[in-house]
C-alpha cells in the first residue's frame, strides 16, 4: 500500500509541476535555495528522532487513541501541501473548498441530515466541540449546558472558554442519565457522547432526546471518536439503537483523524438547522470578494486551516466510502471484533480479567492474580504490567482510572482500599489487531 501511495503521489506531484510550470518560466529566489549536503543532515537527523516515537503503526500498539493515516490519505495531504492552500476564502484554495464542501456533504447524509445542514471542517475535534457549544449558548442565552460524567473533559474546559455554566449529570449504574438532579428549566443543551474516550461507552441518546423534546433543550452528539462506527448500525456486532437516532440531534461532532484515517488535524461539526450560520455573521474587508457563493470562512470561528485536509479527507472517501459492506464498515467491524475477541480471550485468561463488556473497540481489563485482594494492589500490578510492556518492547498499553466504587460493583471479590482504581486500557483501532490478539494477550500474560 505505501508502494501504491508512493507512486500515485510522485505522479501527482509530476502533474503539478507541469501545471505550475504553465504559467511561465521563473526562479526560486536565492535566499530560499539549501544545498544538498545540508538537506540531506536534516532528513537523516530528522529520521533518526522519529524512531523515538511508539509504533503507532504496528498492532503490537494497543494504548491510546493514535491511529496512523492511510497511505491515500498522507499522499494526499503532501500533494495539497506543496500549494498550501487555505481553506477560509476561496481564492485561498478553490479546489479544496469545494471538496471540504463535498466531503462534509457525504458526513451530514451519512449521519441522516440529509440536504438541509450546515457544518465544515475544523483543526480538531475540540474546535469543533467549541463551535457546537458556541452555537449552542448563541441559541439557549443565559441556559446552562449538561453532559454527563463520562463526557470528554473539554467540554467542561470549552464551557469556561465561552462563559457558561456547564454541568455534569450522574450517569445511573444501568448508563442512563440521572435527570432527577438537575432543574430543566436551567438547561439549554445537553451533550451525548457516543463512544466516549475512556471506555467507548455509547450514552442513551434516545432518553436524552425525549428528555429533551419535553424541556425545549438542544441536543449535541460528540462522536469525536465513535462517529464511524455508525457504519455498524444495521450489524450484528454493535448495538445500533443509539446510533440509529443520530440524525435527530441538533448538531454532530466527527473527528476524522481518529477513526476516519486522517492525519491530524482534522475534525468535523454539523449543525441541522443552517439558519444557525446566523450566528457567524461577520465582515471582513478583503477576503470575500471572489465569489458570491459561500465562503467557508463565512460559517466558522477559526480563519486560516489546512486546505490539504479536506483534500485528504475527499481521496479517503473515494476509496473508502461511509457503508456497512464496502469502505469504512468492514474496517470498524475488524476493530470491533478485536476488541470482543480479546475480551473473550481475557474471560478465559488466569492472569488477566475485563473490567467490563467492550461496546465498541476499547476494552479495560486489569491483572488477576491470587495474591492480589485489594483495589490498590490491582493498580500496582496494572503499573507493573504497562512499566514491563514498555521497557521490553513487547506490547504498549494505556491506563485508565476508575471509581473504586464501581470497579467494587462489577468485582465484589475485592477490598476497596482506595478511591480509584488503576487498570489496563487497549484501544483497537488497526483492524489487524483482530488476528494480532492472541499474541499480544500472551505477552502481557508473561509480564508477571
């Protein structure tokens, strides 16, 4: 596949050069010229300091939510960089606003908005969580936003940036939200995660929206991470319930350079209603005279981004298109299967035990053993077992911190002796860690 990347890029690059040598013979001007030898210091050096990185790309990597582009995507992303265009006005990049503009089409009628929407892309999934909460306080003044304790943080942080109240709802022990502590007469919108970052936990957006509906609150689904997975919504692996009500929602967060094979950044926000491009209003005294038609800037907080991540974003979805049977679906079911074979595998296992049913592809689990009876000594060996991964090479993990209280409730077998408890976290992202999960489960069962 880098072969085949590698070639269509030098293609493409070929092409380019001729376009670019069309408009007349000139020079790189002096001051910009490098010799070779110098150039080539920098690339070894530079090559050198980035095999200090993880292996992000190889399935021995089960840790945090770092998923390599494909090679389209990259190639891509370097082609559109040797223009650098600028996605806010059109003539800063007329190619790539019109694919931004096509690429965010095919989110919002994947996600079932249909024709009538508004959204673009962003820098990041926080942005774009920004310009939702941003939208929101515009729409509900004075109204307090709600989401739940199992929400991303930035949610509470982007309430502070933007001035308002934020809340957070108590999640009851069956996943839905505890309303009986809140006063709906107070709240304006209320978040749903679906595919939260800790443990890809799906939030009850179907309660959320009744809840909703009768109180006259907005609703806003942060699918940062889990948005593609709704490619799996008709299968049997997920639960697509949720999933399936996505387009009731009042605006929706992607993030692409997660799950959607993109290299950072690149998020995503769609509103339902486009008259809330009211609120972007604003007037600028010299970009948007090149064209009536809707400058990108025009509908977004941030100004100058990345034209080459919609170029980027528009090849992936040429080749992988936003469907169950072909492109994305077959993708998210090899991650989703990764994660339900290695909880089988660890339901099976002496030494390792999940802490709970993944529902999407990020499992936790901790380290057994028969010595260990308290909730502080399952943190240390958990510490151990992700120090050992690291030293050696063999495996890399990540930690995940829950409530003694409920780690207590799903195994009563132990002594809760502290408030929280350390465990072990594997996000399978690369869909060849479904056939990689036997190995990597013997090697952390030979780490202690």
């Amino acid at each position: 596949m880098n072969r085949q990347a590698h070639e269509g890029l030098n293609r493409a690059l070929e092409s380019l050069q001729v376009w670019k040598e069309s408009f007349g013979e000139w020079e790189t001007d002096s001051t910009l010229s490098l010799s070779d030898e110098k150039v080539k210091a920098v690339f070894e050096e530079l090559s050198q300091r980035m095999q200090g990185n993880y292996p992000f790309h190889h399935p021995v990597y089960a840790g945090q939510m770092l998923k390599p582009p494909h090679p389209v995507a990259w190639a891509a992303y370097a082609m559109a960089m040797t223009i650098n265009p600028n996605n806010h006005a059109l003539d800063g990049g007329p190619p790539s606003s019109g694919m931004e503009k096509e690429v965010i089409a095919e989110l919002a009628l994947f996600f079932g908005y249909g024709d009538s929407f508004l959204g673009h892309l962003t820098s990041s999934g926080t942005i774009a969580n920004l310009e939702a909460l941003w939208v929101a306080r515009q729409s509900n003044p004075g109204k307090k936003i709600a989401f739940s304790q199992n929400s991303h943080y930035t949610h509470e942080r982007m309430c502070e940036v933007l001035g308002v109240e934020g809340i957070k709802i108590p999640v009851r022990h069956s996943g839905s939200f505890d309303f009986d502590s809140v006063n709906p007469k107070e709240i304006g919108t209320v978040i749903v995660t679906l595919g939260t970052t800790g443990l890809g936990e799906v939030e009850p957006l179907d309660q959320v929206l009744t809840w909703a509906k009768q109180h006259g609150a907005r609703v806003h689904i942060d699918a940062a991470y889990g948005g593609f997975f709704r490619t799996l919504k008709d299968s049997d692996l997920i639960d697509g319930t949720q999933w399936r009500l996505m387009q009731e929602a009042d605006s929706i967060v992607v993030d692409p350079h997660k799950h959607g094979l993109q290299p950072y950044g690149c998020g995503a926000v769609l509103f339902k209603d486009p008259s809330v491009g009211k609120f972007y209003k604003h007037d600028s005294p010299y970009t948007y005279f090149t064209s009536d038609d809707l400058h990108l800037g025009e509908i977004s907080l941030e100004c100058s981004r990345a034209g080459a991540a919609a170029v980027a974003f528009w090849a992936t979805l040429q080749c992988f298109p936003l469907q169950e049977n072909e492109g994305f679906g077959p993708i998210m079911a090899q991650c989703t299967r990764a994660a339900i074979k290695a909880h089988s595998l660890m339901e099976s296992s002496d030494k390792l035990k999940p802490y709970k049913k993944p529902e999407l592809d990020i499992l936790g689990y901790f380290p057994v053993s028969d010595s260990i009876k308290t909730t502080s000594e399952v943190s240390e060996l958990s510490k151990r077992v992700f120090d050992t991964g690291m030293k050696e090479r063999s495996f890399y993990l990540s930690l995940y911190r829950v409530p003694a209280s409920d780690f207590i409730r799903l195994h009563p077998g132990y002594e809760a002796d502290s408030e929280f408890v350390t465990i072990l976290r594997s996000v399978f992202m690369r869909p060849e860690q479904l056939d990689f999960v036997p190995e990597l489960i013997k090697r952390m069962e030979r780490a202690f």
